[in-house]
C-alpha cells in the first residue's frame, strides 16, 4: 500500500499540465525555427535588394562622373590644340606667354584656381610656362613622373596636405608628333554635388573617390579619411569601419579613369526593417504560443479530468468503496471507458458481495467445524482415558496369566518330573499297563505346559509385550531343528519328510530365531497331525524379490513352505483359522488334539517380524503353508 502510493508520487508531474507544456513546448520550438527561417529569407533577400541598389547607385555616379572627366579632357585638348599654345612652346617670350595665358586662363575653374597647370616640353619634360601663381616656374615640373599621365588622361588620386589631387594632361601635337603637354593639378570632390547626391542614395550612405589599385580615399567633399578596408577592387566589398560598424559596398570603375567610386551603407541601417521585421513576427509568435498553450491546456483538461476522475474512483474501489462510479457525460471514447469502467466496477460490487456471503457461510462452517472439533477432542479424551483403561486391563490380564501359567506349570512340572522318575523305575519295576498309564500322565502333562505357553504367548502379544531378538538368522538351521523335533511323530505314522533344497546354501532372515523355529515347528507339528499313515510332508526354501511378484526394487524375501497330502482345509475355513481357538473341524481336530492357537500365535509372530504367514490348500488335497520373512544380506 505505501509502496504503491510513493511510487504514485514518483511519477512526479501530472499529466495534465505535462501534455499542454509539451504541446506548447513543441509549438514555441516550431514557430522558433520557422521565424529563424524567415529571418534568414527575409536579411538574404534584403541584403541582396540593398547591394543590387548600391551597385545601381554607384554605376550611375561613375557615369556622371565620367561624363564630367570626358568633358573637361575634351576642353583641355582644344587649349592644347590652341594656336597660342603651340607659339609659345615654339618661342616662349613675353608675347606668347601673354597670348597663352589669356587661353589656359580658360581652363580655370573656381575651385582650383591657386592650382598649377602648366605647359611641359618633351621629350625633355621641362616646364615651358606656368600660370600663376607659379609664373616663371620654369624647369622643373610641379608633380612627381609617378602620378603624371605621359599619354594624357587622368592620374591617380593623390595626396598632399590631408587634401587629395590628381593630374589631368592633354597632349600638344604637332601633326602626329607629341611635343609636349598641357597639365593640370585638380582637387577632387565638390561640395556643390554633395547634397543632392545625399538624396539620391540616402543619408546613410556615403561615397568614396579611390584608385583602382590603391591609396587614399576621398569623401565627395574631398577629404581624406583613412581607408577601412585594403586592395579594394571593382565589384561588391565588405569591410568593418574603425568603430567596428560594418558596411556593404560597391565600387564602379569610372571609365576613362584609374579611379573607382565606391558608395557604401552602414549593414544595420540595410538590415533595419528586417529587424523591425523580427520584432513584429516575434510578437505575433509570442501571441500564437500563447493562444497555443491555451488551447492545449483546455484540449488536455477535457481529456485529463475525466481519466483523473476514473483513477480516483478506482483508487475509491480499491479501498473498499465498491459504489463508486464515474460520471460520464460525454459519448466518445473517453466516455465509453466511463461505461465499461462502471460496468466493470457493478461486477466487482456483486462479486463482492457475493464473496462476503460465501465467506460469512464459510465462516458459520468453520465456526461448526471447531464446535465438532471440540466435541471430537472430548471424545478423544474420553477413548484416551477408556484405552488407558483397557491398557490397563490387559496388562493385568498378562500380568495375571503369567502368574497362573506359573502357578500351574510348577505342580505340572512336578508331575511330569515324578512321572518321569516313576518309568525310569528306579523305585521298583513297573508292569506294562502302569507304564502306559504313566506315559499318558506324562503326555498330558506336556500337552498342557504347551497350551499354557501358547495362552502366555497370545496374552503377550495382545498387550504388547511380546520381545522379538531382531537378528541375522540362519533357514537351514531354523528348518533342521524344527525337523529333528517331529521326526519321532513323523516316523510313528510312517510320513515320508523332505527338506528340499537342504545344500542350496544358506539363505539368512532377518528375523527371532527363537520365534521362527516356534512357527516352523507349528507349520510342521501340524502337517504331521492332519497328514494320514504313509503320507508326504516337504519343506522348501526360496529367495525371491517383493511379496509375490518379482519386482527387482522390492526387499529380498525369504519363502519357507510346508507342503502335506494331508486333509486338506476346506476353503471358506482359510482365513479362520489363523482366528485363536479356531480349528478347521471340530470333531475330527479333537481326534488330533491341541486348542487351535498355533496357526494364530504364528502369523502374528509373522507378521511382527515384516513377514507374514498364508495358506494354499484345497479339502482332501493336502495344504501348503507359507511362511514369508524378510532375508538378511547373505
Ligand atoms: P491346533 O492346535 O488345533 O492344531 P492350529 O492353530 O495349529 O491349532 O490349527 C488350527 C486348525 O487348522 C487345526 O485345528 C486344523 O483344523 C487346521 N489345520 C492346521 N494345519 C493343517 C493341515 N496341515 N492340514 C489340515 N488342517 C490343518
């Protein structure tokens, strides 16, 4: 009962809310991976939107920008094809230095106007003329070879001061001959442009001016600022800036140039509507798990309640309360266990009480029982006491025939002792008649200490106090005495006796010596007394296994048989007279004497010993007696 109990607690939570927190459980780790799915979709697609953008953004400023390099190169190679131009690179006097002048004065812009240009001679690469305010500046030229565009066109961005240039030259032919350059030192970046190029891409964004192979950056306004990211090449670009935010880029080619322009947004502000994107699912969610978990909480309670209900009314029959029933108010499944429990629990009422009718009714029968036993036990006491009684008795009984036989052999003794004295006629010669008269006397005498000592016999053994010497015997000698004392008798009447089988060697019992020569004698005393003149008595030996089958698990068995031609016994008188005092015929048995205790006293002493003593015989045919003892291990 403890046990089950705690092992009810073990179980630990309910199903009741252990299914809706599976339930809600499963359902928060779906719509998790499904957001987180989304999620990626949806930064995938709108990074890609953005770079797609940028990408467009930049190709169209590094058009624009081209346009406006093209149409500055081209102004730059009409000056350098100007008349004025070539005159003063021929013959550079005041003249055609005043003449030059006024046309490179043309290529000024506000921006640039304390700049260099200057006309370089080749293939010396001296400078020919300088525009102030770098007048006279003749000799050598302003920039480095390294940033010069030997064949016209643009060089890279460079920088000086914190403020970033490039050159811009256009050859002067003389016919096909290069014989010099006209070259420019230009700033890069306008703040006039920056604003409405702002609202075109964004106030995020931000552009950069670079060389396709490397250097400084240049914001549009023209500043400097140290480069993010190295060996940025034509194409989309990713970097961390300083501060650790990151971008996303493009960098178009300006054609014509060996510039890139690179437009670039910070990667929070492309990802800023995917995570307000995020938020929104991640309410919704938070709203769906929680409708969920509601909806799984009630699902489960409708399924729960009604089983919880069942397990309390089973726990209710289980101790004892056999009326419970459940309430069943619904027709699904959940109902029908409802019926069939309460169908199973009005069986387990009748059965019940049925049981406790039949225990009530056992019990009176039981009460019964012990009355009868009581009275039985009464009884019992009562036959305890009656046999303590008749023990009682017969001891006395024994105890007074052994006194009598004692008191009656002691004078039979002296007679026949006399008897004897008188034929041995040591006091005077006796005539023939007195010593036949005496041999009576003295026969009479015996016949009646031999009815005493089987009467003594009976008595003992009735009351149980007859004493059997267990012990190793030998047949041969038990059948060999018993023999020398009939001869005498059997000789008299002329019975042929045979011991058959007298050299098959010894066959030992287990057995009263003493007791089992008395039977022998009696078995063979009486085949003499019923077996007439020239008759046949013969006695055998055998040794065979069990009682009359031979059965090899049984005990060995001694058999010793007495066969006569004599009378017979008729067959109704078989088991008789093994009776005491019963004779097979009165009237002739009387002629053959004795009280007919022989046979009795015999088989009990048989039967004492484990053996037993029968008989075989049919009226006028003769008998068989068989003694059975069990064998000693010869
Ligand atoms: P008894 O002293 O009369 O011989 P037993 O008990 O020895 O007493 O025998 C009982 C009776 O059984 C005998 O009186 C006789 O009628 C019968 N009986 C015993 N042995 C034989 C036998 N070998 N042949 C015929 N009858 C016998």
């Amino acid at each position: 009962m403890t046990q089950s109990a705690s092992a009810i607690r073990r179980r630990g939570l309910s199903l009741e809310y252990k299914v809706p927190l599976l339930i809600t459980f499963l359902l928060a780790a779906m719509l998790a991976l499904s957001v987180g799915l989304a999620y990626n979709e949806v930064r995938k697609s709108t990074l890609l939107a953005a770079n797609e953008r940028i990408q467009r953004i930049a190709n169209q400023l590094a058009e624009l920008a081209q346009a406006s390099a093209t149409a500055q190169q081209e102004t730059m190679r009409e000056v350098a094809a100007d008349a004025d131009v070539h005159a003063l690179l021929a013959n550079a006097d005041s003249a055609t230095i005043t003449d030059a002048a006024e046309t490179l004065a043309g290529l000024r812009s506000s921006m640039d106007t304390i700049l260099p240009i200057e006309v370089w001679r080749t293939p010396t690469g001296d400078v020919a003329y300088a525009l102030p305010p770098f007048d006279g500046q003749t000799g050598a030229r302003s920039a480095e070879p390294a940033v010069l565009p030997d064949s016209g066109g643009y060089g890279p961005i460079h920088e000086i001061d914190g403020r970033t240039f490039y050159w811009s030259a256009a050859p002067i032919k003389e016919g096909d001959e290069t014989v010099g350059y006209i070259a420019q030192l230009r700033r890069i970046g306008t703040t006039a442009g920056a604003d409405e190029i702002e609202d075109l891409v964004g106030p995020r964004a931000a552009i950069y001016f670079l060389n396709a192979t490397d250097g400084p950056w240049t914001s549009l306004e023209g500043e400097v600022i140290d480069a993010p990211a190295t060996g940025v090449g034509a194409g989309p670009v990713d970097y961390t800036g300083g501060d650790g935010t990151r971008y996303t880029g493009y960098a178009a080619p300006i054609a014509g140039t060996p510039w890139l322009l690179l437009v670039e947004l910070p990667l929070d502000a492309v990802l800023a509507p995917v995570s307000v994107f995020l938020q929104r699912l991640a309410m919704a969610l938070f709203a769906l798990i929680l409708i969920g978990a509601a909806g799984a909480w009630l699902l489960s309670r409708g399924f729960i309640r009604p089983l919880k209900d069942l397990s309390f009314a089973a726990g209710a029959i289980a101790g004892g309360d056999y009326s419970r029933r459940v309430r069943v108010a619904r027709g699904d499944e959940i109902g029908e266990l409802g019926e069939a429990f309460n169908r199973m629990s009005a069986q387990v009422e009748e059965a019940h009480s049925d049981l406790q009718h039949q225990f009530m009714e056992s019990q009176e029968l039981a009460d019964e029982l012990e009355h009868a036993n009581d009275q039985m036990q009464v009884v019992m006491a009562d036959m305890e006491v009656a046999r303590e009684d008749a023990e009682k008795a017969s001891r006395a009984k024994s105890d007074f025939l052994a006194t009598i036989s004692h008191e009656i052999r002691t004078p039979i003794n002296a007679i026949i002792g006399y008897t004897d004295l008188l034929l041995m006629e040591l006091q005077g010669p006796l005539t023939a008649d007195q010593k036949d008269h005496l041999e009576r006397v003295r026969a009479s005498g015996r016949h009646l200490v031999r009815l005493i000592d089987e009467v003594l016999d009976l008595a003992r053994i009735e009351s149980g106090q007859v004493q059997i010497d267990f012990q190793r015997g030998s047949s041969a000698d038990a059948i060999t005495n018993a023999l020398s004392l009939l001869q005498p008798q059997a000789a008299e009447k002329s019975l042929t006796v045979e011991f058959e089988g007298a050299d098959d060697g010894e066959i030992p019992y287990q057995g009263d010596p003493k007791r089992v020569e008395q039977i022998i004698v009696n078995m063979l005393a009486n085949a003499v007394k019923f077996t007439d003149t020239g008759g046949r008595v013969t006695i055998t030996r055998n040794l065979h296994r069990g009682t009359e089958s031979s059965n090899a698990s049984d005990p060995p068995t001694l058999f010793i048989t007495v066969e006569d031609t004599g009378i017979g016994i008729p067959a109704d008188k078989h088991e008789e007279i093994f009776e005491p005092f019963v004779q097979a015929e009165t009237g002739y048995t009387r002629g053959h004497g004795g009280a007919g205790l022989g046979l009795a006293i015999s088989r009990k002493f048989a039967r004492i010993m484990g053996g037993d003593l029968t008989v075989q015989s049919a009226e006028g045919r003769g008998s068989t007696f068989t003694l059975r003892l069990p064998a000693a291990p010869s």
